[in-house]
C-alpha cells in the first residue's frame, strides 16, 4: 500500500499537498510556508478532498495533489488513525 506525505500551510493549515512517498518533493513544500503533518494511505486522500476524480490524475501529471479542507478536524483524525496503524504493523 502507498503511502502520502501531507504537508500544510502554515499560514492556512486547511491548504493540503498529498505527495505519494515515492515522488520528489515539489520546491514549494521545502520553504518554510509548509510544513510535514503526517502520512497516510494513498486511498485516505480520497476521503479528505472533496473533489476525488481530481486525486489521481493530478498526481500522475503533478506528482503531487493540492487541495483545501472542508473540515480540519478530518485531517488530524486520518493522521491519528493511521499513525496507530503504522505503528502496530511497522
């Protein structure tokens, strides 16, 4: 299963970039305006954004998906959960 990194906005944590593991970061995410907040199953991203038929075709072209939070709490409940899932099963 493929794993995303999520990264926010510092100065608007409800912006979203998802990059899967497995692909560069994109020079915007490496100033200091974003900041790493977790990691998720690629298929959690779905769940978070509110325009999914977008997600997969964004990060086959991008190499990345940008996308804004209906509900904050949402993103930090995902991290959460998977977090304890990382950690049973490494």
């Amino acid at each position: 299963m493929r794993k995303v990194n999520l990264f926010c906005r510092a100065d608007l944590p409800e912006l979203v970039c998802a990059v899967p593991e497995d692909q560069p970061l994109p020079a915007f995410i490496t100033t200091p305006a974003w900041g790493f907040v977790g990691r998720i199953a690629e298929s959690k991203v779905h769940a978070l954004s509110a325009h999914r038929p977008t997600t997969e075709p964004s990060t086959k072209l991008n190499g990345f998906y940008l996308f804004q939070l209906i509900n904050l709490s949402d993103l930090r409940r995902h991290i959460e959960l998977a977090g304890h899932r990382y950690a049973r099963h490494g």
